[in-house]
C-alpha cells in the first residue's frame, strides 16, 4: 500500500475555504482506497511551522497513486489551489 500525505500552508487566510474545496475535489478521484483532507489542528511546537491543511489518500499500488496523478480532477485541483497556496510539501511512502 501506498500511503500519500500532503502538506498545505495558505497564502492568504482569508482563501482557506477555497483551499479546502479545491482539495476536496481530489476525493471525486476513483483510484484512492481512503482519501481525507483535514484541517490542521495546531503548529509544530518544535520549529514553529504552521500548516493549514493535510491531504492523506491510500493507493493499493503505485500505478494507482499513478492514475490518481492523471485524472483530469487533479489537474483542475492544483489550478484551483496552486495560486491561492504559499507551501506545498508531498510525501509518498510505502507500507506494509
């Protein structure tokens, strides 16, 4: 299983609930076992970074996280997001 997990920080807080729809789009995506976006709850006390929202999907496979990445959706979604987000950090690792 794939597990992928991504970190968003707003530009502007005023374009959180847009960031959120944006993101939540990616759920109209079939290939992904789970997908979430959440909010998230506090800071990093230890450096001190602040991130908005967390996006966490499951694939069974790589070619699924693959398909997931071609869908058109995920186009339209990072149209959506790209402008309105300042950091964006994506991390896929395996499991099991």
């Amino acid at each position: 299983m794939i597990r992928h997990i991504v970190f968003f920080t707003a530009r502007d807080q005023a374009d959180l609930d847009r960031i959120r729809e944006g993101l939540e789009t990616l759920g109209q995506i079939p290939h992904a076992r789970h997908f979430e976006v959440g909010r998230n709850l506090h800071a990093d006390r230890l450096t001190g970074a602040e991130v908005d929202f967390v996006v966490y999907a499951e694939f069974d496979n790589e070619d699924d996280l693959a398909a997931y990445k071609a869908d058109p959706i995920y186009s339209r979604a990072i149209e959506m997001v790209k402008p309105l987000r300042d950091m964006r950090i994506a991390a896929d690792i395996e499991s099991g």
